[in-house]
C-alpha cells in the first residue's frame, strides 16, 4: 500500500511541477501573438491599403493613409466597414483577436464626432496598446491601437 501511495503521490508531484512551469510560457506566448498581430495591424492601417482606392467590395488591405496623412474618405470607409461587418475587418487583419483604434482627437466621419473604430473593450484578459505618430487634418496625432483576447 505505501508503495503504491508513493507511486500517486510522485505522479501528482511531477504533473504539477510539469504545469506549473509550463502555464507561464503559455502566457508568454499568448501576449507575443497579441503584440505581433498589434504590430501588423497598426503597420496595415498605416498603410495607403490595397487597392489604393479601396472600398468594401474589392477591399484586401485595410489602409487610411495618402501622401503619409490620414486620408478621410478611407477613414469613412473603414469606419463604415467595422460597423457593417466587423468580422470581416478581422479576417482582412489576419487576426482572431479584438481590436479598437482611435485618435488622441475624436474623429470627424460622416460629419459626425466618433471616438474609436471597431470594437470598444470591456474586461478584456489580455490588452496590448500600441501607439504611433500620425497627421490627421494637418496636425501631428497620436494613433493607438488596442488589441486583446
């Protein structure tokens, strides 16, 4: 009997020495695909997309830029694409997680005063902000991006 005893005592022991050092690169891993994803889809809105004058019908690179500046009719555009079917904005990014950018200013779209583009956070586990310098209206502003799981 306390042979057997210390053949599940040490069978446990081992399993939870084996998750326990485990579990923590499964964290590490999780918040470098969030960073990596983050980093492409902040490189992809920055981007003048594909095809240049994109819509949502040939759309198959999401970009807002013309001439290195936010370009406000593919601001719209996209604004008006993460609203109709935001799914697809992140099947266009490559990406299964969730994402929210915004300006350090509202943006003007559609005549109208809008914080962010996509899908706001509530409680989310994992959050990576990423943050770069653009122009929007010809002042320099700062672009962030929130992505999570």
């Amino acid at each position: 009997d306390l042979m057997i005893a210390m053949f599940i005592f040490s069978t446990g022991l081992v399993a939870f020495y084996f998750y326990s050092l485990n579990y923590p690169n499964e964290a590490n891993d999780n918040i470098n695909k969030l960073f990596y994803d983050g980093e492409l889809i902040a490189k992809d809105i920055l981007s003048e997309g594909y095809p240049l004058d994109w819509n949502s019908e040939d759309i198959i690179k999401i970009g807002i830029l013309s001439d290195n500046k936010i370009n406000e009719t593919k601001l719209e555009r996209f604004y008006d694409l993460s609203k109709s079917d935001y799914a697809k904005t992140k099947v266009i990014f490559n990406t299964a997680f969730n994402y929210y950018y915004f300006l350090s200013e509202n943006m003007i779209i559609h005549g109208e005063s809008v914080e962010g583009i996509g899908s706001k956070p509530q409680n989310p586990e994992n959050l990576v902000k990423i943050t770069r310098l653009t122009i929007y209206k010809e002042k320099p502003i700062t672009f962030t991006l929130y992505i999570w799981n």
